[in-house]
C-alpha cells in the first residue's frame, strides 16, 4: 500500500457562520411575524443559500482560464479538470440543498434550515473578506482574488 505525504489542509473560512446563523434567525422572526408558514420559510431560506452556492459556482468557472502562465498543456488540461470538478460539487451543493428544502417544505410546522459546515466542505467565497485573512499564493496570477 502507498502511503501518500501529509497534505496541507486548506483553510475554511469561518469567520461569517455565526454572523449566517444570527442573520436567519432574524429573517426568519421576521417573516414568521408576517406569517409565513414555517414551510415557506423554509423554502425561502433555502433558496438563498442555493444563490450564494451558484454564485459561488460562477467564479469557480471563472477560473477555468487562469492556469498559470506558461505551464505546459498538461497542466492547464489538468487546472481546467480541477475547476470542472469544483464547479460541478458546487452545482450539485445548489441543487442538493433546493431539494433538501421542497422535502422539507412538505412536512409541515418543519423548523428553517441551519447552515452547518461539514469539516471537509467547500466555503462560500466572499467578496468581503479582508486581504488578512486570505493566503496569496506565488503560484496565483496577479491580480486575482482570494478564494
């Protein structure tokens, strides 16, 4: 058996999950003092985090044409893969957590959902993470956000 070199562990954004989880407790007060049922609730809540996954998904597929410069055909088949596959666990994020939601919204008084990030889950990108809190790599082009 091959045993293959530890690899770095990638950071997951964490600083906006209780900030996420305030926010939809919030909307959720409200829209349930302008009665919504819990269902629609629900759904709603879903929806917009289906929207930030498929926003994330576009700038994923964004990338499909940044493999560094001057790298051999090889690696720009193998980038253009990796951003394929990124793209594609995020459509299915989207797709799953839509689903997950038309499944609860048919049981009734269901409670709304609450986001919990699994340990090896992708983050959702945000445009307003500070240049601190990202890592630049030599490897990225210049001029590109952090991820």
């Amino acid at each position: 058996m091959s045993q293959h070199p530890q690899r770095r562990r990638l950071p997951l954004i964490a600083v906006y999950r209780e900030t996420a989880a305030k926010a939809e407790q919030r909307v959720t007060e409200l829209l349930d003092a302008a009665g919504a049922s819990p269902a629609e609730v629900h759904t709603l809540i879903a929806a917009i985090q289906a929207g930030a996954v498929e926003g994330a998904q576009g700038e994923v597929i964004e990338l499909d044409t940044q493999a560094p410069s001057g790298s051999s055909d090889q690696v720009h088949e193998g980038w253009f893969r990796a951003v394929e596959a990124i793209a594609g666990r995020l459509t299915h994020i989207a797709d799953r957590t839509v689903r997950q939601s038309r499944t609860a919204a048919s049981v009734p008084d269901m409670p709304p959902v609450v986001s919990r990030s699994e340990p090896n889950s992708l983050p959702t990108p945000v445009d307003s993470v500070g240049r601190t809190r990202c890592t630049r790599s030599s490897r990225q082009p210049s001029g590109s956000s952090c991820l």
